[in-house]
C-alpha cells in the first residue's frame, strides 16, 4: 500500500458521503473452455473489471477507484436436459490483480497487489446456430485479502458468444 500526502500519513477522516451520480462500471474477458467428457470441461479465463464511484462530503469530493483482473482456471459441470440450451454450474480459482485508489482532499492512498479468490457462477449456454451459441451466467467474485484488509466481493452478469463443435 502506498500512501501519497505531504509529509505524514493520516487515516482519512470519517465523512457523510452523497453519491454524486457519476459512478463508472466497465468490464470485458475471454475464456476457453475444454470439454473432457459430456458433462465436464476445463479452461482458463482473464477478465478485467473497472469500478469508480464519486461521492460529496464535507470536506470534498471522494473518488474510489477498484480495477480488477482475475486470472482463473475454471471447471464447469453441464446438465444435459434440452437441445436449445445447456444449463451450467461451476467455479473458478486463481489470482486477481487489485489496484485500488481512494482519493480525497486529505490526500491518495493506492494499492496494488495479487490476491488468492474464486469464482462460483451458474449460467446457460443457447444455441444460435450449430457452431454459435450465447453464453449468460451470474457470477460471485471473491477475493481472499491478507492482514488486516477485508475480503473483497462483488457480483457480475456476464454475457457473450461461444462458437465450436459443442
């Protein structure tokens, strides 16, 4: 963790913060998936999430800024009930890069490091033609901090194209 102000760091005080509307979500990943049988596969993903959210206070305005990007293997269990859409259950494990900002007018306090986390998320994949399909799942991100810090948790819809022989 890195603290800049002038010359000793002080905890940033306690204010009565109001959003101030102008919040910023913004994501993006790809991941490939191998099947090892009919209803198992395995894969790897790299994601990238970007979180600002802006708030007024007494004492100025606070900006908090969260950039995530996990790198995960992933292990998926397929039920086989339909031809126009195959439910899924898995998970993913691996480390997420977090580099973090709160600024304010007492000063900036960053921090940049990897963290162990896991991913839990349920979705289905449609078939759009033989070799495209649309993939949508509901993601738990979780992110094992060390020391004192919290745990880091946040939610995520994702969508997006699958094409292949599967």
């Amino acid at each position: 963790m890195r603290i800049e102000n002038s010359s000793k760091p002080q905890p940033l005080p306690r204010q009565r913060l109001q959003p101030s509307g102008k919040d910023q979500l913004l994501g993006g990943g790809a991941e490939v998936r191998r099947f090892m049988s009919e209803f198992w596969s395995l894969g790897v993903s790299l994601d990238y999430s970007y979180f600002k959210q802006s708030n007024a206070g007494e004492a100025g305005t606070e900006t908090r800024t969260l950039k995530s990007l996990p790198v995960m293997a992933t292990l998926h269990f397929y039920v086989q009930n339909n031809a126009a859409y195959l439910p899924f259950a898995g998970v993913r494990v691996g480390g997420y890069r977090m580099s973090q900002a709160i600024e304010s007018p007492e000063g900036t306090i960053t921090s940049d490091k990897w963290h162990l986390g896991f991913i839990p998320e349920v979705g289905a994949i449609f078939r759009l033609s033989p070799s495209l399909k649309l993939v949508g799942s509901f993601q738990f991100n979780y992110v094992v901090a060390e020391g004192v810090r919290q745990d880091q948790a946040y939610y995520a819809l994702t969508l997006g194209l699958f094409w292949g022989s599967r």
